[in-house]
C-alpha cells in the first residue's frame, strides 16, 4: 500500500510532518520535518515508516487548511544540493536536438544525439555492471526549492522560463557518507531552454534557475511506469498540455545507474548533507514552440503521487549588480 510523507505549516507558523496514505492526512507526533523522522530512522535502524509508527499518529490533517511545504529541506540551505541529469528519457533527445540542431549547420548528430544513443545502449547495465555516464548539470542549492502554490521566478535577464516535468530522488547523506534516498518526488526542474538552444555550453547558466518540489515524498520503489499530465493554464484555461511518462519502462538509463554517477563524486558523500537529483524528462512545452508568460500556472500531476504540482510562473525585478573591491 503506497504511502507519503508531507511536510505543512499551520496557520499559526507551527510546522509539522504527516502520514498520507489513501487520501487522508495523518500528523506524526514529536517531528516537525521530514529530515528530523529521517535522522531518528537512521538512528534506530528503522525506516522512516517504521520510524512514524513508533513516534505516533495524531489528529487528522486538513491539508487544505495548511499550506504544504516542499517534503524536504534543511536549517540551512547550504546543505541540500540540487542538481539533474538529461537525456535519460526515450524521446527526450528529439526536443534537445531540434534545439541544438536549430543553431547548427553540420548534420552530423550533435552532442545530445550522441549522448542519448549512448544511455539507450549503455544505461541500463547488467547487475554487477557499471553503466554509462549520463549528463549532469548544478541547479543550486535549498535555497532555490519552492513548494506547490508557490510563484517560479525567472530572473530579469533570462530568455525564457519553462517547466520541465521530473520525478527527483530524495537522498540524506549518513554519518559513514553512505548516500540513502528516502523517497521520491514530483517535480518542475524550471530552466530556460531559450539561452540553452543558443549554445549548448550555456546549458549550465540555463539550469541556474528555482525549481518546483510536490508536496509529497513517496516512499518505497518507484513504479517502473509512471503516467501523468503536464499543462499550461493561461487565465484559467489549458494553453497546453501533453502526457507525462517517467518510470524506468519510459527511460535509457536506470535509476541505480543515474544514483551510481551522482554519488561517485566524493564531495556529494558529507554526512548531514541532503540532496534532491532530477531524473529528467522528454515532455517540454518548449518543443511544441510554445512561451509561458508571467501569471501563467504550471501543472503537473501524475500517479502514484496523489497531490498535484502547482506554480504560477513570475520574474524578478531586474538589478544592476557591481562588485565590491576592498
């Protein structure tokens, strides 16, 4: 039986952690996060569900009445990297490589092509295998999460601000630097595909970008299909909308494979350090030639996440930065 962990805020700044389970909302006694729950399950051996049980279940939530929180984050924002992986969607290198190709007059395959090809033969390896690498890029840090209801800014400079519908692994880091996921999230890994398309060694500013976390944590495996729906919503109608596929059915590289060359890097095993790790995607509204505009409302839903992502697109007062000599 699938079940969730949600983090919200009460309307007088009180947080707290529920148990969702067959739409009903449960408080767990004694936490008030879900890295809390997960220091105590490390400690104890237990999971975080085991963990929950042990600490007691209190009243029943009324998740409307509470404003949901992203399901993870931490004191201080400096300890929750957020990065991603591309490519790792079947179909997802057509959009990629349109983008790329636009920009280029060799018809030899570009970059993403080649890196596609090579997760679709080699990312999903045998046991005991080693898989290829996938590509890997830095989105910021806790500070750049927004839960579900929350604006997505996009810069003043930037050239567009798109969604990009993901499910994210969430991982804390143990004491012996033994990475451990907890759960699984939906997401909108927000980027600006405009200045990407310009030239491919600008995918690193693209990505510097918020992104969006559903309020739910899915404990357990993920299913191998999973099948939703990504939207526009412009004034209140749907702009656009297309399936959502994630799930290993739907994707080149395996999660363990994708897990396996995020946390080889010696740097992302801190003890105490959280990280959330895109998957990727192959549905962007981009590719169908469409521009989100400021006020219009990103929506992504899929199962086995019960809640839907929610976030109106907005952009930020343009600055004029100098740098301080002393």
């Amino acid at each position: 039986m699938g079940q969730s962990l949600l983090q919200f805020r009460a309307s007088d700044g009180r947080r707290g952690v529920a148990v969702l389970q067959d739409g009903q909302a449960r408080s767990v006694v004694g936490v008030d996060s879900v890295l809390e729950l997960a220091r105590r399950a490390l400690a104890a051996g237990d999971s975080l569900v085991e963990s929950a049980t042990r600490l007691g279940f209190g009243d029943a939530v009324d998740l409307d009445a509470m404003r949901l929180l992203p399901p993870i984050d931490h004191t201080d924002p400096a300890h929750l990297l957020l990065s991603g992986t591309g490519l790792t969607h079947l179909g997802s290198a057509e959009g990629r490589d349109k983008m790329h190709r636009a920009a280029a007059a060799d018809p030899a395959p570009t970059d993403s092509m080649r890196m596609f090809r090579m997760g679709v033969e080699g990312g999903k390896p045998a046991p005991g295998e080693t898989g290829v690498q996938p590509e890997w890029f830095y989105k910021g840090d806790g500070a750049a999460i927004v839960g579900t209801g929350e604006p997505l800014v996009s810069p003043a400079f930037a050239l567009d601000g798109g969604e990009e519908p993901e499910i994210a692994g969430i991982y804390l880091i143990d004491a012996d630097g033994t990475p451990v996921r907890l759960g699984f999230a939906l997401a909108n890994e927000f980027s600006d595909h405009v200045t990407e398309r310009g030239n491919y060694l600008w995918l690193a500013h693209s990505k510097l970008r918020p992104a969006a976390l559903g309020p739910e944590l899915w404990l357990g495996a993920l299913p191998a299909d999973v099948r939703g729906s990504s939207r526009i919503l412009r004034d209140g109608a749907v702009l656009w909308e297309k399936p959502f596929l994630s799930g290993e059915a739907n994707m080149s590289h395996s999660i363990e494979n994708l897990e396996r060359h995020h946390f080889k890097y010696a740097p992302f095993l801190r003890p105490g350090d959280l990280h959330v790790h895109f998957f990727g995607t192959a549905t962007l509204s981009f590719s169908d030639g469409v521009t989100a505009r400021p006020g219009d409302v990103f929506e992504i839903e899929a199962a086995p996440f019960t809640l839907p992502l929610r976030n109106p697109l907005a952009v930020a007062p343009a600055r004029d930065l100098s740098v301080k000599v002393l």
